[in-house]
C-alpha cells in the first residue's frame, strides 16, 4: 500500500560534496546562460526583454524536469504519492494565517534589504550588466527612468507580447526554485538540525552567482523561505508568496509600463 506520508528523514541525505554538487551544477548552467548566452544575444540585436525571458524559460525548463525526475524517483524509492515528495503537504487556516505573517515580515526586510545593494557594490566592485533587464537593477526607478533605459532596442509601450514571454520565465522560475532547490534538497539536509534550513538559504543566496549584486535582498528571501517551508514541510506558502511577490508584482508593472 502506498502511503501519503512523507517523513523527511527517511530520504537520502545528501554528503557535503553532494550538497555542494547540488548547487554548484544549476549555478553554473545559469551562469553560463545569463553571463554568456544572454549577452551574446543582446549584442546580435534581440531586445534585452525579449532575450531575458528566452534564455531564463530554457534554462528553467530543464532545471523543473529534472527536479520532477528526481522528485518521482524518490517517491517511488519511498513508496509514497509523488505529490508528497514534491512537499505538498496540505496546510489548516491557522497554520496559513502564521505562515503568510511570516512571509509578509519577510517581505518589509527584503525590501529594506534592497538598500544594501548599493554600498555591496561599492565595496566588491560588482556592476550590473547593460544586458540585464531594468527589474534585476534596484538603481533603478522604472516610474522616473526614460523608457530607453527600461527597455533598449524595443519601444515598451503596446509592446503586449511581452506578458506571455515573462509570464512564462517567472512562473518556470517559481517551480525550479521551489521543486528543486526546496521541496528536493531541503528535505535532504534533515541529518544537519535545525541548521539545514539555514545551509539551503545560504547556499540557494550563492547559486545566484550570475547576479550577485542582488545578494542581500536574496538571502534574506531565501532564508524566509527555507525556514517557512521547513516548519510546515510544504512548499505551499512559499508558492503563494513567490506568485504574489515575483510573479503578479513584475507582471503588473510591465504592464504599467506597456498601458504607457
């Protein structure tokens, strides 16, 4: 009989070489994407907006299959449904109540994290690349900057056709970060303590090594993250906070901009 239980300690844990493998491989394959690819594509003309969200959708795509083969694989392992594996663990109302007010204090300090971003600069020498979409640079104002800055090479008024290219780059995003990074190797740091959470935080903060300058903002998210998902053991709350914090507010404000 299959059970839907799915206790987090009965999954093979991951070595220290193993977890640093873990994170080091999708690091690299993104680097090579966003630091290589990218700019090869913005210098042979294609739009910064239209080359963001094509290279990121590849990329992200075969990072969620190979989090779902893993994530099937272990669930056969452990005789238990797949969605238990993949953390979907069901939630009461009360405990969505405690975990929605957690990831709300973990915005206020996100966005007050993107004030370190500037002096983390200063002091490392890290400068933004021109080949970086506007939302990825906290210099900038999108409401104040001219709209040749926002969008090089392409008009962003009426320019609708970029909804679906970033609706899908976000949303493969949220299922790579969530079905890799967390419903997979989260569970697989159970033999750290209470540290795992903290070690996936840290180490998901340094996989962004293509956009380090973003680095307060992101570890402080990351840490929200892995410890709401480690205290409820589903990736749930994180999912509705990922689509309200990076989905729906990007999405929204490119279509501002694209409305004029």
């Amino acid at each position: 009989m299959t059970s839907n239980n799915f206790n987090w300690e009965k999954t093979k844990q991951l070595s220290v070489i193993q977890l640093l493998l873990a994170f080091a491989l999708p690091s690299v394959f993104a680097f090579v994407g966003f630091r290589l690819v990218l700019p090869m594509l913005v210098k042979s003309g294609t739009p910064v907006l239209i080359a963001w969200p094509s290279v990121a959708s590849v990329m992200l795509l075969v990072l969620v299959i190979v989090a779902f083969i893993l994530l099937r694989s272990e669930a056969k392992q452990l005789n238990i449904p797949v969605t238990s594996r993949m953390c979907l663990k069901k939630l009461s109302i009360k405990q969505w109540l405690s975990y929605i007010a957690i990831l709300i204090i973990g915005f206020v300090f996100a966005a007050i994290s993107v004030q370190l971003v500037e002096p983390l600069m200063k002091v490392t020498g890290l400068t933004i690349p021109d080949y970086m979409p506007f939302f990825l640079n906290p210099t900038i104002n999108p409401v104040d900057a001219d709209p040749s800055v926002l969008s090089p090479g392409l008009p962003i008024k009426g320019q609708f056709v970029l909804i679906p290219l970033m609706t899908i780059a976000l949303l493969l995003n949220i299922m790579a970060e969530e079905l890799y990074f967390r419903a997979w190797i989260l569970p697989k740091l159970s033999k750290y303590g209470r540290i795992g959470w903290v070690i996936n935080a840290v180490l998901f903060a340094f996989y962004h090594s293509f956009q380090l300058w973003l680095f307060p903002t992101i570890l402080v998210g990351s840490l929200i993250w892995a410890f709401v998902i480690y205290k409820s053991k589903s990736i749930w709350p994180a999912l509705v906070g990922h689509l309200v914090g990076n989905f729906l507010l990007t999405i929204l404000g490119i279509l501002m901009l694209i409305l004029g």
